[in-house]
C-alpha cells in the first residue's frame, strides 16, 4: 500500500526547527525517525483536534436563530468556555450613539456583578475593539487596563484573553456591529498560544454566519407581521360596528407581541388645541401599569411638546435619537426630554428605554404610540421599530375610516333634508305664478345653502385640507426631503449621496400646506427615479429672490427639452411635472428646468409672504 504524502508542507523545514529546540537534544538526529514522529502526530492527533475543533464550530454554525442576538452570543461562548478551557466569558458591543462599550451577556451569567457601560478609552474592550487585534493579560491584577479588580479576587481569575469580532452589515444603511468577547482563566502568568489565539479568532469570526441567518428569518417575520396587521385592520374596517382607533388597536397588538417580543405600549389621543393628552389604549390590558383614560398636560412633558412639534430640538444628547417618523428615549434616567415624574415611574416600573412614534392625518398628529422597553433590554432593534411604523401607518387608515364614518353619520340629514328641499323647490319652480311663491322659494335656497355649506365642511373636513395658511417654505422642503430619504432607504436604492442645504429659515408662503407638499413629494420622486442605477447625487437648498421663495432641487442625470415638455403636457411616463405644474398655477408660483453637464436642476418659485 503506497503511503499519501504528507499534508503538512515544508517537512524538512520543521524537523530542523523542531532539532533546535532544547528538548530535542537527546532525540536520535536520523531524518526517518523525524519523518515518522511528525507522520504519527498527523494521523493521530491532528485528526482528533481537528474533528473536536470542527465540532465546535459546527455547534456556532448550528445555533437556534430563533433565539436573540444576546442568547446567540452567549451560547457561543459557552462553546468557546468549553473548547479552550477558559473559566468564563463576557460580551461587550461597541454602541457608536454613546461611544461606550455595552455589556452584551456572560457565560456563566454574571450580569448582576458586570458594569452596565465601560468607556471606549483606557479599558482592554475598548483597545481591542480600536486595534482590532486580540489583547492578552497575564496577571488581572496588575493590569492597568482592567479595573474592576474586587470582582476578579472574589471569583479567582487571573488572567485574560481578548478577542475582537465583528457582524458586518446587512443592510447599506446599517453599521457593522463591532464587539469583544474576553475569556476568563484561573490560571495565574498564563501563556496563550498562537493556536489558542488563531482557534478562538476563528470561532468568533463564524458568528456572522449565525447572525446572518437569524437576520433573514427577520426579514421573513416581518412580512408575516405586516401581513397579520393588514388583515386585523382589514377584517376590522369591514365590520360593520363601525370603525374605532382604540378597539382596532387593542385587537392587532396583541397579535404582535409574541412576535416582535413587545413588551408594553399605550395607544394616546391628542387634544384638539395640543395642550394634552388621553390614554386610550394600553397593552397587556390586564396587569399593566397603563391607565386607560388617564389626562396628561402636555406643558408638563418636554418629549410630548418635542413629539407634536411646539418646542424646537436643539439638543445633541446621546441619549435619546430624534427623527422626523419617532422620538427614541435611549435612556429615560439621563434623558432631558423626560420629567421627573416620568423617570418616577419609569425606575417604579423597570422602564428602561421608550419609543414614540406621531400618527398623521394629513399632516397633523392626532394620536401617538408608545413602546417601553422592560428588564434587561436597552431598546427596540431597528426592524422591530420599523414593524411598529407599519403598524402607525395601518392604524392611520382605520383613523381615516373613524372619521370618514363620523362624517357618514353626519352627511345623512343634511343629505335628506338638502333633498328634500330640493325636491319642493322644483315643485315651486314649475309652478306659472313664481311671484306667490317668492318668500317660499327664498326660504328653500337658504335652507340649501346652509345645508351644502355643512356638507362642504363635512367633507373639507375628511380630507383636512382646511383654508389657506402661513407656511414655513424652509421647513417644508426640509421635512419633504427627509420624507423622501426614507423612501430611497426603503427602496434600497445604493450610492446616492444626499445634500441638504444651505436653507433660509426667514422664507414664508401662503397656501394650503398639502398642495405645497405635493409639489415637493412629486419633484423629489422624480429626481431620485431620474438619478441612475449606478449612483449620482440628490440635494436641496432654498433662498430668497427678489419677491420670491425659491428651492432648487439637483440630481445625477439629464433630461432632454422634448422630455421636459411631455412631461409638462402628462404624456411622459410619470405624471409628476403635470401636476406639480397645476398646483404651481394655484399657488401663483412658477418653475423652472435646466440641464447641464449631466446634471439636472429644478427650480420652485412661490409668492413670498408679506404680513
């Protein structure tokens, strides 16, 4: 039987290296007994380290997704514990909003002893993490590096190996989530070998395969959950009861709980002058801290003033994140925008973070959601908040339905009674001697008009277009384009670069605020779908000229004069100019077009505001 040549390369190289060490020196220097001593340890023992090794990594690759981020890391540093005869473990995530290092679990757990954050700087996480490079400690107790020492005496560890591991993005909006595991040893002066060092890289490294996996389950989970809210709300807007926010509310949460681990929320209305606000609905309904009917002065919560937008945000906090669709409470104890009676209740009830988020109706915020965040959970993931913006904007379709069924319930006497006038003042008109029937007709014709007047208000008031108003020209560009950057976040769309700026805060315009914001949303569309699929850029700033307020919007790619008048004249592929042209009409503005050096470039000019 012809023997296979060895697997391990530069053979004569490694038995002079291995003839140099002094342990060697008694060993026969014959090169055929070095070749079968190094042959015996490739069939024997690598074998077997190698099947143990493969193992191990086999268990990371083999963790249940279904389990959290944190329960996925703590399992696998138990395989890591297990494998490299380390005492224990720890986790620490690098969260870029604080610039701390977070702790993420333990094996065996010991949360209760850990510091919740430690600092970036001058701690071993936060070297390992800025060298991206494994960090060895001997001797704890002489570490500089390493502070909590009491803890390390009273649980006999001495020494410490750090190892850096890294889950890349899945998403081009997202970060990659930077982290440290460290691994606890009893042993005193211990000396860690390179493959220790390359074995527990290695296993680190293969928990971006587990993270990846878990992330497309998400992205499954959460179809089915938009898909259980629009069926709840569809069932629901076909009942024939009738259309309530709160009852809707009650009946869809709950089916969302298990599923997006939701821990608590409240559903609050808002008072028709913004001074305050009810709780109309709250989850779990039974044994929950909510209580439902409960009136709130909004003066008295800074974050309500921030959520409806009667204070400006001028704070850089790292505790908290806002956005033109949420207000997310990052930490409610240190937070500015939350009382003192609001972090009361938050340390009573084990609150640690809360997310808001506004519910519209054609642009003014009638309700509003909160979500808390229990126990040991800092705050909501990025794709559990955005089921929960889903969910807001369901919700707003069956607020719509409430009040198109309030305005159906009112449309129907002055339907009948408009009818029914009509009906008898056609009567009177036939009639060949209209001069005895004068008053009577005068009668009737005011009766109609007031009757029509109050189904012209019912209906205004459906679609809330209301009259004419004072806008902030600067600001509504502003949150029209923050509107449209979520929507290029939403269609994935990559390498677009976004500019805002520089904007002119003094530019005031008289209209109806839905019209103005359709103009925008329609220029803004038509810009991001005209900037080609290998990337370009899209920006915005606003200024005044003369008498008028202008916003320039640009974006990658040309467009022709024959394509400019189509669109003008709607025979293009999209709409879009035509009616942005139309409503310009009614506004008194105007706008401009031009192309250049691949570039395109609108211009909107409205009427400045003169009190």
């Amino acid at each position: 039987m012809v023997r296979a040549p060895s697997m391990l390369t530069g053979l004569e190289s490694l038995i002079r290296e291995i003839q140099l060490e002094p342990w060697a020196e008694s060993f026969p220097e014959d090169t055929e007994f070095w070749t079968h001593y190094i042959r015996w340890i490739e069939e024997n023992l690598l074998p077997k380290f190698l099947e143990r090794f493969a193992g191990k990594i086999d268990q990371i690759v083999d963790i249940d997704p279904d389990l959290s981020e944190k329960e996925i890391l703590e399992k696998a540093t138990s395989y890591m514990v297990s494998f490299l005869g380390a005492t224990s473990a720890s986790i620490r995530i690098y969260d870029p909003k604080t610039e701390q290092m977070l702790s993420y679990g333990s094996y065996p757990s010991r949360e209760e002893t850990r510091e919740t954050a430690i600092p970036l700087e001058d701690s071993i996480a936060g070297e390992v993490l800025q060298s991206r490079k494994a960090y060895f400690s001997p001797n704890l107790l002489k570490e500089d590096l390493y502070h909590n020492k009491r803890t390390i005496v009273k649980e006999g560890l001495h020494s410490l190996m750090a190892i850096p591991f890294e889950i890349p993005r899945f998403f081009p909006r997202e970060r990659d989530t930077l982290g440290v595991i460290q691994l606890y040893y009893e042993d005193g002066e211990r000396w860690f070998s390179p493959l220790e060092i390359r074995t527990a890289n290695t296993m680190a490294k293969r928990l971006s395969f587990v993270i990846a996996h878990k992330k497309i389950l998400t992205l499954n989970r959460i179809a089915e959950k938009r898909e259980v809210i629009v069926n709840h709300i569809f069932l629901k807007l076909g009942s024939r009861g009738g259309v309530k926010l709160a009852e809707v509310f009650n009946e869809v949460v709950p089916e969302l709980a298990d599923m997006v681990d939701l821990q608590s929320c409240a559903l609050f209305s808002v008072g028709p002058s913004l001074d305050q606000v009810i709780l109309q609905a709250g989850y779990p309904r039974v044994g929950s801290y909510h209580s439902v009917g409960k009136t709130v002065p909004v003066g008295s919560e800074p974050v309500y003033e921030l959520l409806l937008n009667l204070r400006d945000y001028a704070g850089d906090s790292i505790y908290e994140e806002v956005t033109p669709f949420y207000i997310l409470i990052l930490d409610v104890e240190r937070s500015p925008l939350m009382s003192e009676n609001n972090k009361r209740f938050a340390r009573q009830n084990g609150i640690n973070s809360v997310l808001f988020i506004p519910l519209k109706v054609a642009g003014e915020i009638t309700h509003f959601m909160t979500f808390d965040a229990l126990d040991y959970r800092k705050r909501y993931l990025e794709e559990e908040i955005g089921v929960f913006l889903f969910l807001g904007r369901e919700l707003m379709k069956a607020q719509k339905m409430e009040q198109l069924d309030d305005a159906l319930h009112d449309f129907k006497n002055p339907a009948i009674a408009t009818a029914g006038f009509a009906r008898r003042l056609k009567n009177l008109i036939q009639k060949e001697d209209l001069d005895s029937s004068r008053k009577q007709i005068r009668k009737y014709v005011n009766i109609l008009l007031e009757e029509t007047s109050r189904l012209q208000e019912l209906a205004m008031g459906v679609y809330a277009v209301g009259e004419e108003q004072v806008v902030d020209f600067s600001r509504t560009v502003q949150n029209r384009f923050d509107i449209n950057k979520e929507a290029i976040k939403e269609l994935l769309r990559q390498d677009v670069a976004l500019e805002q700026g520089p904007y002119d805060w003094d530019l005031r315009v008289k209209g109806h605020s839905v019209n103005i914001e359709r103009v925008f949303d329609n220029l803004l569309n038509n810009a991001t779908k005209a900037i080609p699929l290998k990337g370009g850029f899209l920006s915005v700033r606003t200024y005044a000229k003369g008498e008028w307020a202008c916003a320039e919007i640009s974006n990658t790619g040309e467009m022709s004069q024959q394509d400019q008048m189509r669109s003008v004249e709607g025979a293009g592929e999209g709409r879009g100019f035509y009616i942005t042209y139309r409503i310009l009409r009614l506004l008194n503005g105007k706008m401009e077009i031009r192309t250049e050096k691949g570039l395109t470039t609108v211009v909107v000019s409205l009427p400045l505001y003169s009190p």
